[in-house]
C-alpha cells in the first residue's frame, strides 16, 4: 500500500469516527428528583437528588452504528429496579462494545419512571 493509499485510509477511519462522535449527543430524563443521563453516549449514569433513598426504573435505546455512521441495530430496552442512597450519584453500565470494532453503539435514554422512596436498610443494588 502506498504512503498516499494509508494516508487516504486513516483519513476515511478518522472521519466515520467524527461521524460517530457527533451523533453522541448527551441525553438525560428525569422524575421526581433522580436523573439519569449519558456522558459522551457510551457512559450511563443516575443521580439521585432526593435527600430519601429510592427505587427507580429507566427505559432507553441503544443504536448501533456500523464504520460509514449508518444505523444497523436499534434496540428500545429497560432497566427496573434500580436503587440510589439519597443524594447519591453513580456510573450504571456502559454500551456494549463490539469484539470486531466494525459497530459503536450509543445509548439514548427516554424516560425515567416508578419512583419509589424506600427505607435505605432495605436498598438492593
């Protein structure tokens, strides 16, 4: 492969992973005092800023993207029965990764709901 061939590859690598990065939007939902969020879509995170603890639930979606930013999997998924200690805030779960690095996927939350206060001697995690 020539110098110009590689340089022409990297070039093309470098702007699907642009393409991707860009359509890593924050996202966030919120209910009764506990958010959860994504940082850089990949990294999902709940606050909870109650001074109670709770339970929660969440729903999100996960979209996978192949190496020309084109959509190739979405998935709507939830996530119940979560516990957070009051004023507590954590990393949940990252997306997935793909072994063969040929799919990004990103996460998009659409709503927080079921917000319970619970006695914190009961918390599960």
């Amino acid at each position: 492969m020539t110098k110009r061939m590689m340089g022409l590859a990297v070039l093309a690598l470098a702007a699907a992973g642009v393409l991707l990065f860009a359509q890593a939007k924050p996202s966030e939902a919120q209910s009764d005092g506990v958010k959860v969020y994504t940082q850089q879509g990949y990294y999902i995170k709940a606050k909870n800023s109650n001074n109670y603890a709770v339970k929660y639930s969440f729903s999100y979606t996960q979209t996978g993207y192949n190496d020309k930013g084109e959509v190739v999997s979405k998935e709507e998924m939830q996530d119940r029965n979560r516990t957070l200690l009051a004023g507590e805030e954590r990393q949940l779960f990252t997306a997935p990764t793909n072994p063969q690095k040929r799919i990004s996927y990103l996460i998009t939350i659409d709503r927080v709901f079921d917000v319970t206060p619970i006695k914190e001697a009961n918390r599960q995690k």
